[in-house]
C-alpha cells in the first residue's frame, strides 16, 4: 500500500512539473497539494493505526470510510491527475503499454460511460449502502481479503462520483451543472439515511462490536451512534458544500457579462426572483375561493376575533384553571400548537400570524378613545427595544419555566394587551409593532425566507398613481400603518400581512405575491419604511434569534439540563435563574463579540450584510424544534379542552416519540437552511468584491479571476454557518425532554 502510494506521487509530481512548465495556470501548486493530500488520505484510512482501531470501534471504522468516499477521492480529483499521470510515466511504458488502449473508442466510450451522472451517482450509491448491510459488513470484518474489496469498492465508486461534479480535465461532462445539485442533495438523502439508521437504533447493528473489548469505557451503542453521526454531519457539509459551490459557479457564468446586476440588486433582482421561480407572479389573492375570501374587507377582523377569544381562553384557564401545563390551555395552545403553526405559515406562505395577531384588535376598537397624537421617540426608532426584550423573553423562558407555568404565560398574554393599548394609544401609527413587539421582530426576520410577499403588481401602474393611497389610505380605509409605500417596498420586513394596502389601492394593483425565498436579502437599496437591511441594529436582531434558535432548542437536551442542574447543585442556588444566565451569555456570546464588531466602522458595512444571510439557518432550527414538540404533544389539546368543556374526549394515548420520518426530515430542514445561508453568502461576497474592484477602477477578471477575493470575504461566515449547523446536528441528536407532555 505505501509503496503504491508512494509510487503514484512519484508518477504525478513528474507528470506535474513537466505540465506546471507548459500550463502554470492550469497546473498550480494548490493543485499538487491537493492531489499529495488525497494520497494522504489514503494512507491515513489504510495504512494508519486508525485501521487497526476500526475492527474495535465503529466510529473509527467511519472515519475510514469518510476518508475513502468523501475526502480523499475529491482531493485527488482536484488535483486534476489525469494527464500529469499519463506525462510522468515512462515514455517507453506511455508508447507500448497504455497508448493503444488510450486510442481505442470502446474503452473511450466505456469510461465516459462510467462517469457519467446516472451510472456513477449508483456506483457510489450501491458501494455505500451493500457494504453497510450487516450481512456484507460482518464479512468484511471477518475476512481481510474482503475488507481491502470493500475499500476498494469504496474508492473506486467515490472516484466514479465525484468525477462529474469536478469535472476533470481535459474530459468535460455534457450534463448541466444544475443537474449536479439535486445530483448531491440526493446522495446526501442515502447518506443521511444510512447515517440516522446507525445513530437512531435501539439495538447493535453489527454484532462484532458488540463482542469486541470496550475501549475507554465506550458502550457498542454509544460507539454507533457516534459513528452514525461522524457519517451524517461532516458527511452532509462535504455533500452540501460543493452544491452550494456549483450553484455559484452556474449562476456567476451566467452573469459573467453583467457585472451591474450585482451593483444594481434594484434593478436585477425581480427578473432573477422571477427567473428562479416558475411562477413567480403567481398571486395568492387571484386564487378562487381563497383569494376572496382574504380580499373580505371583514376577513382579518374575523380571523383577529377567533385568535381574541382563544387567547381570553388562555388567560382565563392560565389564571383560574389547574397549574398543570399539559391540562390547561395556557400551557398547551401558546407553547405547542401556536409557535409550530406560526412558523409552518412563514415556511409555506408569510407573516400570516400577524394578520391574525389578537393584540391589535383591541386598540383598533379603543383608538376612537384614545389620542395616539404622539411620533414614537427618535431615540427608539430601532430594533433595539425589541432585541433587549427577546433576549429577556430567551432567558426567562428556560430561567422560570414558561412553558410549564399556565399562571406565567396567562400575565404574558395580558401584558401583551396592556402594552399595545398603551403604546399606540399614545403614539401614532404602529409603533408597537414597527418597534416593540418581540414576536413581530421574530415573524419580520423569518419572513424574509417565506415565498410570498405583498408587493405591487405592475409597477408601471404605480408610477401614473398620484394619491398614493396605499401609504395615506383613503375615504372609509386606512394605508398603511407602518409607513411602507409599495412602489419602494422590497421583502417581507415590517410588514404584517394587514392588507390595508390591498384595500386601499384604487387600482387593485397591490397582492400576495410568490417570490424566491431569501433574495431579498441581497436586495440592500433603500426601502420604505425601514431604510436598509444592512444596519447594526437589524443584524444585531437577526444574530440573535440565529443563535437563540440554537440555544434555545439546547436548552431542552438532557445533558445541557443535566449540566445546569449540576452546575446549581455545586454553587447552591435555590433558583435556576442565575445558572440559565450564565448558559445563555456562553451561548449568545458569539453573536455579542459580532455585533461589538461590526460597531466599528471598518467591519460595520460588510458585518451587518453577511449577517442577514444566517437568517435561512436560525429558521430551519425554529422549524425543527417547535416542530418536534408538536408532533410529540399535538394531542395534548384534547385532555386540555375536554376539561374546559366539561367534557371526556376518546383520544390515543400521547407519544414519546416523533414519528420515525421526523428526524431525517429535520435534518433536510438544516440542510436547505444551510444551502440558502451559503448561496446569499456567496452573492453578497461577489456583490462586495465586485464594488470594490469598481471604486479601484480594477475589473474583476484580472483582479480576481478565481473569485479568491470573494471566497476570502465569505470564509468566516461559511464556516461560522458550518459550526451551527454541525451544533443543530448534535442537538438534535441528544435526547429531548418532552415538554408539553403528562411525563415531562
């Protein structure tokens, strides 16, 4: 094995030189490296002591395999070896031995065959999955001959796979590019299946682990798990990194000869939006039934009465009912079914919640009373109030339990109330909403991921209006509240779905629009109503509920819990709430040293845009967590309402577990979150470098021809987005407590 090793560098870095002379920019030193790494690789899977561990621990026996399959195969492929391979061997051996063989169009056709997308995704496919059947696998373990088959059909199929997607020179697939990512993606669905099978397993899967001696105290099942989890997350980041890569090298050839499209994101993101989705004019309010339907003028009204009386329901039951959370409503509704349904309307359509927010209905009635005279102060008119009022709610939500407390969420609802009625009985317009109301703020950020948007229709229709009734209203309809004028209205941000703009449109010009998720955050020209996305205070809400996703879902881990209660064994506090502080400044300290960073006027302009591009990320994690409580303790609303109506309900008994689709499904979820946040990455690098290069009068191509400056700009946010992604896998693997349950 080292001898072959050391042998085919020999062979490459003499093809390499003589190659590196004639095409220095072809045949770099990066590319020699890499090629060098591979074979590295290589002999650290097979010719390391890590081989020998692999007959004891699985996790090592995983390492091997990712080695095989996933490193080594793209380093040496990288490296381009095809023709410094065939020039570094012996003139003599190229002539007589290889050359023949090379000139015949059936072994030329049958290689092209062989790495062609279909033929190589199965290759690699079906090496992956027969060896990891337990039949196959024991017998590997048993038999060394079939161990080093096993390898070799590990390599081989990986080399297969891999070919297309680096596309090695001088061959040149003739499959699109964009074919390679749902290419990726789905070998990333066989690993990731393979992976939670290994990591989700109640028993053994390969006996010999189970008889082999125990190193360091490792359980055989804590030892699979480990090594499921070694298979899924650096194995999900090597599949998802590279289709994140080839979509920016699709797109960036496309837009090679209209550099302005990144310096003019006004005007070239809406054909892009419309280019990306089939559809993209598609319009929520020209859809039959449902369409009338919202355009009622009573419709908002009467979904903002349904969710009034549900939430009088809650502080009724939260106040005078029984403390126990998964018996009253104020610990079922809010906690469980609220937070899964909202964030399920922002994933499949917008900020619908708003729409129907309860708190507003109240002072709308209230404001023929009230003056509401005063302009909300100039001080406050930030996302600050807001991001002090979510950490707070962050910290108290773990530090007092709100989640299992119906008398405490019962006094939120109400201060929720008492705090709309008071701020805009004061002050004009929605300055509660704009400036103060924590789930709002949470609904705007996740908003700019959801796939419909109200906008304009036909802006050309906009330019000929004078009254501009849609921002002033007009006769019997007010505009809109929070001061944002169509016609420059870019994204989701601060708008609640009120439709007040729909209604008071003289032109019917204004709907629910689809639109691609995410891009308006490339979009950073001035916007109504909220100036631009890129600014402290906005990146400052953005990284924290990021990061509070994360923290949050930690939070209910049993070795995070089992951490705190140690930690308050230790220093005798009687309350949770100091040891809760202290996990969550640990937690949200990252994004505290950003945003002190970005307070600084050098990383203030590129810190507060590649901010927002984490959004995608923080999302899927909401998604994932709020939604494994709800699946988990759906029915909770059953016993919960049975007792408020006096009434025994028939109902199946309440789950441990979430269904067995969930947890690949919450991995998929972290997936495309990761996918998005990198894609926006990478454009606003370009976007960046781009305008940079535009101000020192140097074009891009021969300032940066690679994109090297791009890549500089994105690397420590990708690999930031990569550590949150790799911390939401091992979330998600630890076991949860089940909260909003009867045995929680």
């Amino acid at each position: 094995m080292i001898l072959a090793l050391l042998a085919t560098a020999w062979i490459y870095v003499r093809g390499w030189r003589q190659l590196h002379r004639q095409m220095p920019s072809r045949y770099t030193t990066e590319r020699l490296l890499l090629f060098l790494c591979g074979l590295g690789a290589i002999f650290i899977a097979l010719a390391s002591p890590l081989d020998a561990f692999g007959n004891l621990l699985l996790q090592a026996h995983m390492v091997q395999h990712l080695l095989l399959l996933m490193i080594a195969p793209l380093l040496i492929l990288t490296g381009q070896p095809v023709l410094p391979l065939l020039r570094g061997l012996p003139h003599r051996a190229m002539k007589n031995g290889l050359g023949p063989f090379l000139r015949w169009r059936a072994l030329r056709n049958l290689g092209g065959a062989l790495v062609s997308p279909p033929v190589a995704w199965c290759a690699m496919a079906f090496a992956l999955i027969f060896w990891h059947l337990p039949r196959f696998y024991e017998l590997g373990l048993r038999s060394q001959n079939w161990h080093e088959v096993e390898h070799a059909c590990f390599l081989c199929g990986a080399l297969l796979f891999w070919w297309p997607i680096v596309d090695v020179w001088p061959s040149h697939s003739r499959t699109s590019r964009w074919a390679m990512i749902p290419y990726l993606v789905l070998a990333d669905l066989v690993n990731t299946g393979l992976s939670a099978f290994l990591v989700f397993s109640k028993h053994v899967v390969y006996p010999t682990y189970a008889l082999a001696p125990r190193l360091w105290g490792i359980s055989a099942l804590s030892d699979q798990a480990v090594a499921g989890g070694i298979m899924w997350v650096p194995g999900s980041i090597v599949f998802l990194v590279p289709a994140v890569v080839v979509a920016m090298k699709a797109l960036d050839s496309g837009r090679a000869v209209r550099p302005s499209n990144f310096l003019r994101p006004a005007a070239a993101l809406r054909p892009a939006a419309r280019r990306l989705i089939p559809g993209a004019a598609w319009d929520l309010l020209r859809m039959p039934i449902l369409g009338p339907a919202l355009r009622h003028p009573y419709f908002r009204r009467a979904a903002q009465t349904v969710m009034f009386l549900l939430a009088a329901a809650i502080v009724a039951d939260g106040l005078f009912g029984p403390q126990v959370s998964v018996m009253n409503l104020a610990g079922v509704l809010p906690w469980t079914h609220w937070r899964a349904l909202s964030v399920f309307a922002l994933l499949i359509g917008g900020n619908f919640f708003c729409m129907a927010c309860p708190f507003t209905l109240p002072r709308d009635f209230a404001r023929r009373f009230l003056p509401a005279r005063r302009l909300w102060p100039k001080q406050l008119r930030s996302k600050w109030t807001a991001v002090v009022l979510i950490a707070l709610y962050l910290w108290a939500y773990e530090a007092f339990g709100l989640w299992d407390s119906p008398w405490l969420t019962a006094w939120i609802v109400v201060a929720y109330f008492a705090t709309a009625l008071l701020v805009d009985g004061l002050f004009q317009g929605a300055s509660f909403c704009k400036y103060v109301c924590p789930i709002g703020q949470f609904h705007f950020v996740n908003s700019l991921v959801s796939p419909l948007e109200v906008r304009v229709r036909e802006p050309e229709v906009c330019d000929s209006c004078r009254t501009h009734d849609c921002l002033h209203g007009r006769e019997g309809q007010r505009g809109c509240e929070l001061y944002l004028f169509q016609p420059k209205k870019a994204g989701n941000f601060d708008c609640t779905f009120c439709l007040d703009c729909v209604h008071a449109c003289p032109h019917d010009n204004v709907g629910i629009l689809a639109s691609a998720p995410g891009l308006t955050i490339l979009d950073d020209r001035q916007r109504s109503g909220i100036g631009r996305l890129a600014r402290l205070d906005i990146a400052a809400l953005v990284l924290l509920l990021v990061f509070g996703a994360f923290v949050n879902a930690a939070g209910m881990t049993v070795s995070v819990m089992s951490w705190m209660n140690e930690w308050q064994a230790k220093l005798g506090f009687v309350s949770r709430a100091p040891i809760v502080a202290a996990f969550y400044l640990i937690g949200l300290s990252a994004p505290l040293a950003l945003v002190w960073a970005m307070s600084r006027p050098r990383w203030r302009e590129p810190g507060t845009t590649f901010a927002l591009t984490l959004a995608p990320l923080g999302f899927s994690m909401w998604i994932a967590h709020f939604w494994f409580h709800y699946l988990t303790a759906w029915s909770s609303i059953v016993p919960a309402a049975g007792r408020v109506l006096n009434r025994s309900f028939q109902f199946a008994p309440l789950s441990m577990q979430s269904p067995d689709w969930w947890p690949p499904a919450e991995i998929l979820l972290l997936d495309a979150g990761l996918l998005l946040t990198l894609y926006l990455g990478w454009r606003i690098a370009l976007r960046i470098s781009l305008a940079n290069a535009r101000r020192t009068e140097s074009p891009l191509p021969s300032r940066d021809p690679k994109g090297a400056v791009a890549l500089g700009l994105l690397a420590p946010w990708a690999i930031l987005a990569i550590l949150l992604y790799a911390a939401g896998l091992w979330i998600l693997f630890q076991p949860m407590q089940m909260r909003g349950m009867l045995m929680s």
